[in-house]
C-alpha cells in the first residue's frame, strides 16, 4: 500500500486524478473474508487523492494462474467492468 501512495504522491498536490474510480482486483489464499484492512485502506487512500471506489474482487488464490481456474471470480471481475462501463 505505501509504494501505490508514494507511486501516487504527485497526484495528490496537482488534483490529477481527482474525479476517477478506482477498482481493487487482489487474489488472497482465504479470499475475500480475510480482506476487510485491505479494502479499507484502498478506499481512504483513493479518498485521499479525490478518486471514488469503483468495487473490488478478492479472488481466492494463491499460486499463480490460479484464479483462471476459478470461472465464478472471472466473472465477478467481468461484471465489475461491465458494471464501470470498461467492458
């Protein structure tokens, strides 16, 4: 979370980003039960720099390529764009 803040930092001062959403898309061995702080500190920050949280998917996983073997989260990801008219 401190590298997306400092990444984001000159944004801060100049309003760049002022006005956009943000999605949070994080794969966790427990899912999302288990991401409650992550998600929280997500939103402060995104309200910190203007944005508006746009949802999140907290896809059960932990190896990598992992989460193609799970249908229901890609559709949760795909409905999430739908839903933010980036599909």
């Amino acid at each position: 979370m401190q590298l997306l803040i400092d990444r984001l930092r000159p944004f801060i001062a100049n309003g760049g980003l002022r006005g956009k959403q943000g999605v949070l898309v994080a794969p966790s061995e427990e899912g999302e039960p288990c991401c409650g702080p992550l998600v929280g500190s997500f939103r402060r920050s995104l309200s910190y720099l203007g944005m508006t949280y746009g949802g999140s998917v907290l896809a059960r996983a932990y190896e990598k390529g992992e989460v193609a073997d799970r249908p229901e989260e890609l559709a949760k990801a795909a409905a999430l764009g739908a839903s933010l008219g980036m599909a």
